[in-house]
C-alpha cells in the first residue's frame, strides 16, 4: 500500500500510525514491517532515520529503525512488537495463526531471522568483519560505525560466517519439507509473517534487481559479499521463496 515520507514535525503533529525507517537502504527490519503494513493495507507515514535527531529521538524513544508509533500510544520498536500493533490495528488478513504451537512458530522463526543474533544479525556482524579486513563487505568507514553500535568484536565477527550458514540451512531445510507437505510457505498452508521476514532478510545476501531496489551501488556490493561457506548455504529454494513473495504479496518496486 503507498506511503509518503515526511518530516519529523509533520509525524509528531499528526495521529494516525507513523513509522520511523532507515532510509536508502533495503534494511531488512524495516521492509519486513513495510510488507506487514502494504499486506494488511494500513495506511501510514514514513519518517527516515535521522541519529542527530533530537525532535526524533525524544518523540520515538530510539535512535535505531524501525520504530512505529500510532497516536499517542508508546513507541513499537522492533519487529515483534509492530507486528503484534499491526495485528490490532487490521486482524484480516492474519499474518500470525490462530493455533498456538504455529504461532510461536512463526514467532520462532522470526527470530531467527530478526532477533538478536539471528540472520540479519550476524549477516551484519559477518559484513562488518569483511570490511574491517578490507575482503568486501561494508566499507571501512561504514564498517568501523557499526562496529561500535553493534557490538562487534573479533570472536563475534569470526563466528558470524558458521552461524549464517546454519541459519540459512535451516530456512532451506523448512522450506523444502513445507515444500513436500504441499505449502509454498514457511509455516501451515498460508502466509505468515514468517514469509515476509525471510523475503526481506535475503537483501542481505542477493539485493533485488536495481528497476525494483534503487539502492547505493556501494551498498549493493557489501551485500552481494559472500564467501564459499556462505554460497554453499544460500540454497536457491529461500530465492525463489523471495521472488515467490514479491510477486504475490508484497509491493515492488521498494520506497526507500
């Protein structure tokens, strides 16, 4: 569903459901609750990340994206939580399954893939690791950022590669035995937001052509860095899932 973006003090001015993304950039937090919204067709605005920001910050409570923040209620930082306001806010169609072992299914795999040391985590950790030995990834000056913001250290940076590995082997694995059940999707016989997660995480490691992501070219090279662990992993099954979902569900090309 179309969005606009707008100033920060056009957002805090206004009711309604607003959220703050990180601009330019195919972050996979943020267009995964882009795709929640587009799906359930929510309207909203968008505000771009701004770190120095200090209407921003006091307003939306982080200095991170996205966050969501719908009238005057507190701010949802965070994949689960504003997936859990978007639920509210239009039950139909239901992107979590009423059973609730399918539920904290999804819930579970979302964390896999969003959560704190999960595939966008570490796929982050292993760019930044590149980079900072100038083997690709993000470049220095980016690398040595995100570094500090996000924690890395040589230990967490050497053992990103193993842990994206098993983390893409463990999508390809659910997907073929969903595939074998008879279901195009990650969990059950319909979409989840399971499916959403993992369309937008794989920016991280095969970008969308340019006509649907205009994206920096720089950035478009960090992401497309991997190595033979990492090639061996990405098993073609969680790209076609991706193309599968962007052709079905969800809207192309991108608004960053």
């Amino acid at each position: 569903m179309p969005f606009q973006y707008v100033s920060v003090e056009d957002a805090i001015a206004r009711d309604g459901l607003r959220m703050v993304v990180v601009g330019n950039v195919p972050s996979p937090w943020g267009e995964a609750s882009k795709g929640i919204l587009h799906i359930k067709r929510i309207r909203w605005v968008a505000v771009r990340l701004v770190y120095d920001s200090e209407a921003l910050n006091n307003w939306s409570g982080q200095r991170n994206a996205p966050v969501a923040v719908y009238n005057d209620e507190r701010p949802r930082p965070g994949w689960n939580e504003i997936l859990l306001l978007a639920e509210r806010l239009a039950p139909t169609p239901a992107l979590l399954p009423k059973d609730p072992s399918d539920r904290a299914l999804v819930f579970g795999l979302g964390h896999e893939m969003l959560g704190e040391e999960g595939l966008a985590w570490s796929r982050r950790l292993q760019l930044i690791h590149v980079g900072l030995e100038n083997a690709g990834g993000f470049p220095q000056r980016i690398a040595r950022y995100l570094a500090r913001k996000y924690g890395h250290s040589a230990a967490s940076g050497a053992a990103s590669a193993s842990r994206v590995a098993e983390l893409l082997r463990m999508l390809a694995a659910r997907l073929k035995a969903q595939r074998a059940a008879g279901s195009r999707y990650y969990v059950g016989q319909a979409l989840t937001a399971a499916d959403i997660y993992s369309a937008t995480v794989t920016a991280l490691f095969v970008p969308l052509p340019a006509e649907h992501c205009a994206m920096d070219a720089g950035m478009r090279a960090a992401f497309e860095t991997r190595d033979a662990e990492t090639d061996a992993a990405l098993d073609p099954i969680v790209i076609e899932h991706r193309d599968m979902m962007y052709a079905q569900h969800l809207e192309l090309p991108l608004s960053l």
